[in-house]
C-alpha cells in the first residue's frame, strides 16, 4: 500500500522534469540558441569547373571553390553551432555579428562564405560586355557611361591594399562602387550587393601572379553575368542622375593572416578589429603592379 504514493511521486517528478526540458527547448529555439548551426550550405557551381577557361583555368576554380569557399562555408557551420547564430540565415548572422570583435571569427567566415557563393553567381562563361536594359541607364547615370563605371571599379580594385573585394551596389536608390577589405561586404553596410570580383589572391594568382588589374578587367569583358546582377535590382530601382561614389570600408573585417589557413578541411579565422561605418572618398590611384602583391605575404 505504501508504494502507491512513492510511485505516484516519482511519476510526478518525471513529468514534470520533462515538462522543463520542453520548455526550456521551446526557450532555446525561440532564442535562436540550439545545437543547430546556421544556414550555411556549399551552393552549387554553377557551371562546370573548367568553364570559365581561359580566363579562369580550371585548377584556379577547383582551388577557389572546393578548397577555400568549402572551408569557409565548413567553419562557418562549426563556429555557429550552439551560439545565437543558431538556425538563422547567413545574411542574418553577418548583420548580427558585423562590428563585434568578441565574435569576429564568426563574422569571417559567414561573410566570406556569403561573399564566394555571391561571387560565382556572377561569373558565366562568354559574359562580359557592356549590360542592357535597365541596369545599362542606371549605370550610364551613375557613372557617366560604361566605359567611364569600368575605369573607376578597376582602379577601386586595384587599390584595395591587400585581400578584400570590389564591389557594385545600390546605397540609397543610387548605384555606387564599394571596397571592402577581407570579409568586409556590403551586407554589413547596409547596401544591397549587386556586382563584385574576388581581390583576395586565391581568386587570380594562379592565373594571373600579381595582375589583378588585368584580371579585373577580364572578368568585365568576358565573364561578368550581367543577366543575373540585373536581377538583383529591386523592381522600384531607376536611373537617378547624380555623382557617381566610391564607398570603402575603413576597417578590416577579417584578419590578414585568415587567407594563409585557409585548407583543405577548414578556415582558421583570427580575430580582427571591430568594423568602422564605411566613409565615402574618391579611389585612390592605382599603385605599381596592381597593388595585389602585399597579398602574397599572407601566402607565406
């Protein structure tokens, strides 16, 4: 007779354990805190890797996809799992740790992964040229021309001193021409992404040693999909005549030493110095042999 009520309690303290734990999953999910890790994925090529030759062979490619975007797409996922991060978009995650130096390698390699997966989207195989359409007045607008928006992201990209990237955005209705150092993106800045090239020298050197003015300039003439960049345009988006700007990010995003982990199995990031807000400032003049070569020290 004396067991029914032993029994009863443990019962009892059973349910209600596991009504805690319930309530405490429900709490960590909508925290966004859990085991999960973000929504990071390796994104589809897509084009085959030798597609882009000659201007980009296909050992740059298998390197520049398989080996550095997996690994940052492969970090990206360890370093989020169990952390705030937990179950959001990448593009969440980089507005959530961009400026915080506590979770800069988080920042990192969301932002890089981010960056790669964009990168290759605008890529395809007999692109280039001058765009059409809608995006053709909004650039001529902006820049005066497509010649003239051709020479100014050049020179904006090959005066980004060291790793980085260069980018066409649209800032405040208005397309603009930013350069980020490392990670840096425009997700962080709050401008919308529409067009950039890999400076970073797993991007080219292989193909092109320290000619990144060259490569700038083939990805514009032969490869860039400007199909896709115009997609990316919102559908309220339209010429607007004003001054063209070039925007740079006055931090780094990502530690200079980041490009020389990089390997087969993943991204060791480093802390870096939390983001500035971006300043806006006329390109400075191309420094001698493209400026890419401080890059190389980070190979070493």
């Amino acid at each position: 007779m004396a067991t029914r009520p032993v029994t009863h309690h443990r019962g009892l303290r059973c349910a209600s354990l596991l009504l805690a734990c319930v309530f405490a999953a429900l709490f960590l999910t909508q925290c966004g805190i859990g085991n999960e890790p973000a929504q990071f994925t390796k994104e589809p090529l897509p084009y085959a890797l030798d597609a882009l030759e000659p201007c980009i062979s296909a050992q740059a490619m298998d390197l520049h996809y398989n080996k550095h975007y997996a690994g940052y797409v492969k970090k990206a996922i360890a370093l989020t799992s169990g952390t705030a991060c937990g179950g959001k978009t990448p593009e969440e995650v980089i507005r959530m740790t961009a400026g915080d130096a506590a979770v800069a390698g988080i920042f990192n390699n969301a932002a890089q992964a981010w960056n790669h997966a964009f990168y290759f989207k605008v890529l395809k195989p007999k692109g280039g040229g001058e765009p059409e359409g809608r995006l053709a007045e909004m650039i001529d607008d902006a820049f005066g021309s497509y010649d003239d928006f051709k020479e100014a992201f050049i020179k904006a990209a090959s005066s980004q001193f060291g790793s980085g990237w260069a980018w066409l955005v649209l800032k405040d209705g208005q397309l603009a021409i930013f350069t980020g150092g490392n990670a840096d993106t425009p997700i962080a800045h709050d401008m919308l992404p529409l067009f950039c090239v890999d400076v970073w020298e797993h991007a080219y050197y292989l193909d092109y040693q320290n000619r990144r003015a060259e490569f700038v300039e083939t990805v514009l003439d032969k490869l860039a999909n400007w199909e896709f960049v115009a997609s990316q345009l919102p559908e309220d988006a339209s010429p607007a005549a004003g001054e063209a700007v070039t925007e740079a990010g006055d931090e780094p995003a990502v530690a200079p030493e980041a490009e020389a982990e990089v390997t087969e199995e993943a991204v060791e990031a480093e802390a870096a110095p939390a983001q500035a807000p971006e300043t806006t400032h006329e390109a400075a003049p191309a420094e001698k042999e493209d400026a890419s070569h401080a890059d190389q020290a980070h190979h070493d």
